[in-house]
C-alpha cells in the first residue's frame, strides 16, 4: 500500500477530537453506550512517528474516552497480527486486514461471554 509521509498538523487533531467529543455525547444523549476497541494504524506509517509524540497521545486518547463516558476496549490477547500488506492506505485496513480484526472481536466478545 502506498503510505504518504506523515505530517501531523495540531490543528486536525483538535479538530478530530471535537468531533468525537461531539458524536460521543449525540450517542449518549441517543441513549447508546459507546465501545472503542483500539485499532491499529498502517505499521509503515506508525513507524514515521517518534515515540515521543505517540505515548502522549495514547495517554491523552485514554482520558479522552474516560472523560467522555466511552468503554475503551484493548484486544489484549485476542490482538490480530496485522502487516504492512494488510493496509489499504494510511488508516484504513483492506478486505484480508479486515477479516483478521473481525475475527480478533468475535473471539474476544465470545470470551467475554463464555461462549
């Protein structure tokens, strides 16, 4: 896939984050509970970014979801191997990366529940 050099602009990443803001409280207003499973993003792209912007914003994504009443989900265990081949573009994973992360839900949903 082909993976365009990485510019993060502070501006969008505000922007990002008041849009979640936003649909997580029309969500809750709806009356819906909100489940985040962490993703991934493409590996190629994760590897553009110093360690030293990406922590803090982990961190900051964490008490971003506490603070806005969302159930952050870690696949922990059940976390699919995804690859570089398995990317579309930037953020978006293709048909093969999409059945691994389903698969990775369902066998953690179905610990979960014992079934």
């Amino acid at each position: 896939p082909l993976v365009k050099p990485l510019e993060i602009k502070p501006e969008y990443v505000e922007a990002s984050f008041r849009g979640y803001r936003h649909m997580f409280a029309r969500l809750r207003e709806l009356g819906y509970d909100v489940v985040v499973f962490q993703g991934e993003i493409n590996p190629i792209l994760r590897r553009q970014i110093d360690d030293a912007y990406w922590e803090p914003m982990e961190k900051r994504l964490r008490t971003f979801y506490a603070a806005n009443g969302v159930l952050h989900v870690l696949l922990g265990e059940y976390r699919p191997q995804i690859g570089d081949d398995d990317w579309k573009d930037n953020t978006h994973l293709n048909e093969k990366g999409r059945q691994k992360l389903t698969q990775a839900v369902i066998r953690y949903l179905q610990a979960g529940s014992g079934t």
